[in-house]
C-alpha cells in the first residue's frame, strides 16, 4: 500500500504537469481506486468549450502485469513526472 499512497502523493503534488502530460485541462479526484491502482478522472478539452471526462489508472513500472490494460486493451503507456517514471492506462467512465 505504501508504494500506491507515493504514487498517489506524487500525482497529487504535480497535477498540473501529469494534466499537461496527458494532454488534459486538469485532473479531479485523484485516490487509491477500488482495484488498488492509483485512478483519477482526467478532463479533456475537445473544442467549441466542450470538455470530456476519461478515466485513468496509473502504476509504477515494475508493477504492470498483462491485467493492467486500457478499456479497449490498449497497453500502458510510459510518463515521467517529477523525475520518475509511471505507466497509466485510460478507460471511458
């Protein structure tokens, strides 16, 4: 649990460049979800004032195994925020 409560901290502590990363207007309720990965609803600006919410999922590498896929499998994708490295996943909710 400590290591999804670092994650947790981190993406917390440097919302605006994981938001800005991931090419989103900003991140909300960021905490550990009920699968035990780090979730967080990223919101998406899609043009004309219309913005879309996504779901995320985040991991430290070391900790992605094949479950740790996308809504339409899509494979983890590799960030480094604040010096260190994270694997997300995005799902429609």
């Amino acid at each position: 649990m400590v290591m999804k409560q670092e994650i947790e901290k981190l993406i917390k502590e440097n919302q605006i460049e994981v938001a800005i990363t991931l090419g989103a207007v900003r991140l909300e309720n960021i905490e550990i979800d009920s699968l035990g990965d780090v979730g967080a609803i990223g919101i998406f600006d899609v043009g004309d004032g219309y913005e879309v919410e996504g779901g995320l999922s985040f991991r430290f590498p070391e900790d992605v195994d094949y479950s740790f896929r996308g809504e339409d499998g899509d494979k983890p994708e590799l960030i480094t925020i604040a010096g260190k490295q994270l694997m997300y996943i995005g799902y429609n909710i």
